[in-house]
C-alpha cells in the first residue's frame, strides 16, 4: 500500500437511526480517514443510500481486510455494498455503429485519463471505425447482426465479454436491439444514450424531424439498458438551448455535444461507484 491508498464504499438499505454513525465508527476503528461522504435518505421509500471516499494509511488494512471485516456491519443493516480502490480504471467494452462521436469520444477521453475506466475492446455492426480503434490500440471486434444472425452476435458478444473480464458495456450510439436475454445478462451493466426527443420524435431523422416542429431544446439521456427500449433508468441528461436559426444539420452538431455529455458524465459515475439503482430510479451521488 501506499502512504495513503484511497478506497470507495458504496451502500444502500432500509432507512434507519445509526447507519452513518456504524460507517464513521467502522472507518474510525480501523485507522481510516474520510475524504468525502455523500448520502441520501428517500424519504418516500424510507431508503437511504451513501458513499464514502477515504484514505488507509501505510500501515491500516487493505482491501481484502477491509472487505472482510466491513460484511458483519453490512449483514447487520440489511446492506448492498460495494468497496473498491477509488484509483481502480473499470473495464468496459464499447459499442457503435456508424455514427462515431460519442466512441471518439470515450476513446479520447479514457487516453488522456479523464475518465477512470479502460476501454478493453470495441465491437461493431459496421467496419467503419476501425482504422480509428486500432489507432488507439485496442481490439475491434466486427460482429454483423442480421434478424437471422442476432442469437449468435449476442453470443459471441457475452464470449468477449467473459474473455475480457467486461464490467461495463457501453452502446456509444450502437443501433441495433438487445434481446430480452441479453438485457437480463447485462443488467445494471449496459449503458445507452439516446436523443431526448423520445418519444416525441421517433424513426430515421429525428432531428429533421425536430426542425419542422421547430423545437427550443435538443438534448440526451443516458440510461441503463433493461427490457424496455430506451426507457431504462436515467442516469444523466444533458439539454442544449437553440433557436429558429438553426437548421436541421446544426440540431445535429448540437445533439452529438449532448449525447457526448450526457455519456461521458454516466460512465464516470458508474466508474466511479457514484450510481446506485432504485427499483426503475437511480440515485446518483456526486
């Protein structure tokens, strides 16, 4: 360990006196400093959630102790939890189809370290990216779906994600439909982003069609991925204000900044362990 290596403890439970006061005293006795602690008591589900950022010393316990010596207070509280070391990069698989922004993004940002995750491999429908992933160094995987052929891509996309010990994948604006299967395998692990004109504005060309209504925002939300096709829990949005000037190919710029947004802000925090899941809610602690 190091002089001071950091640790994130994610939790929720059943609402009740001294859950703050259990955390504190557990960290105390073993020597740990907190660095920052969000909660939050849902006053309607009588639910609370919290996470806590803090620092062990050199000579305190490291994660395996930690881990093992904090199950007795999660058993006794009914617990979910969660504790990693907060340096730790998650291992995600991205993937796109022929729209690329929202990947360009991801890879830009994962290179220069802004975002805490490793993006382990990328798989796509199309070939069109892939002199750009294989720039960045990592593997792409072209998987063609057809309604014949979609049970075996979902197949050989769960064999990638088994081989390369997957913790999140990421549909970077990937225009093909999981099965009810796939859903349930990747569940609280699949993060998608769409325009937020839905359902106002659905098919081919949203946007265009958004310019005849002459709409005042564009927008986008990112959301796990469930059963229901892009009504899974919303994890962040982002909204642009634009006016009667903009014509169909601006709504589009500025769509692709939102979705980008909106994206890369829900990968962080699920990197991060900032995201607990609620029933169809996400409680999201920054």
């Amino acid at each position: 360990m190091t002089a001071s290596e950091g640790f994130v403890l994610t939790l929720d439970c059943a609402e009740s006196p001294g859950i703050v006061h259990a955390v504190a005293e557990y960290l105390l006795n073993h020597g740990c400093y907190i660095v920052d602690i969000k909660q939050f008591g849902d006053q309607i589900e009588r639910h609370f959630f919290m996470r806590v950022h803090f620092l062990a010393g050199s000579d305190g316990p490291n994660r395996e102790v930690l881990r093992a010596e904090f199950a007795p207070v999660a058993e006794r509280w009914g617990m979910k939890w969660r504790l990693e070391p907060q340096e730790r990069k998650e291992r995600i698989l991205v993937m796109v189809s022929k729209f690329g922004h929202c990947l360009n993004d991801l890879l830009f940002r994962a290179r220069n370290g802004e975002l805490p995750v490793e993006i382990v491999a990328v798989v796509s429908n199309h070939e069109t990216h892939k002199d750009l992933v294989t720039w960045h160094g990592i593997p792409f995987h072209h998987i063609p779906v057809t309604p014949d052929t979609k049970p075996a891509a979902e197949a050989q996309l769960l064999e990638l994600v088994d081989t390369y010990k997957v913790e999140l994948v990421v549909l970077a604006r990937y225009m093909q439909v999981f099965s009810d299967n796939l859903t349930s395998v990747l569940s609280g692990r699949a993060i998608n982003i769409h325009h937020s004109f839905l359902p106002s504005f659905k098919g081919a060309k949203p946007y265009h069609q958004a310019y005849e209504r002459g709409v005042k925002t564009v927008g986008a939300t990112a959301h796990y991925v469930n059963s229901e096709l892009d009504e899974g829990p919303i994890i962040a949005q982002s909204v642009i204000e634009v006016d009667h000037s903009y014509e169909p190919e601006d709504l589009v710029a500025a769509g692709r900044d939102a979705e980008c947004k909106a994206l890369t802000n829900a990968v962080r925090w699920h990197a991060e362990g900032r995201i607990i899941l609620s029933g169809n809610r996400t409680v999201v602690l920054r």
